[in-house]
C-alpha cells in the first residue's frame, strides 16, 4: 500500500448539540454598538440610540458590555455572517446606510 492508501481520509466535523439554560436570561434591544478592544479581548458595548439619524446631541446610554478573546470573536463573526447571508437571501439585501434607507417626501 502506498502512503497515501494508508492515510485515512480527515473526518468531517461533527454537529454537537450543547445544552443551555437560557431560564435566567434578560433580553435587551439595541440599536447601537461599539467595538473596542485590547491584544487580548474585544469590548463589545450595545445601548439604544434615540436619535439613529445624525449625530446625537447626548451621549448614548450603554446598557450591555460583552467582553470576548478573539477566538469567541472569529466564532461570533462566522455565526452572525452565515445568519445574515441566510436572512438576505429570503428578504433581500440590508442597507446599512440609514441615509439610503429614508424617502424624503417634500
């Protein structure tokens, strides 16, 4: 047999169902968010925005802190990319640009 004969195929990652306990959790809505960070972790910061259009004429209030490594991050990433390529390809592309998304009307 050759070397090749010899070496078993890789195997391909198993889907593993983790149990979680979501009975204590508090849910928040947020229109705003911030990333910061340091070599070590990200700092994530979500809070609402009263004014989404223009600059906001007081600060916005930071009701959540979520703190991750980066390899959370990159797993973060991956899971908030293939949800929102999922969520487009039935409802079509989100603008991010809020001034693209407003119609005037005069």
């Amino acid at each position: 047999m050759s070397n090749a004969e010899n070496q078993e195929a890789p195997a391909a990652p198993q889907q593993v169902q983790i149990e979680v306990d979501d009975s204590h959790v508090i849910a928040s809505y947020a229109n705003f968010c911030r990333v910061t960070g340091s070599p070590e972790e990200l700092i994530v910061d979500f809070g609402l925005n009263p004014q989404p259009m223009g600059v906001p004429k007081n600060p916005i209030g930071v009701s959540q802190r979520i703190i991750l490594n980066y390899f959370t991050a990159k797993r973060l990433l991956a899971a908030l990319s293939m949800s929102l390529q999922r969520h487009e390809a039935v409802f079509g592309v989100l603008e991010t640009d809020v001034q693209k998304r407003v119609k005037i009307t005069r």
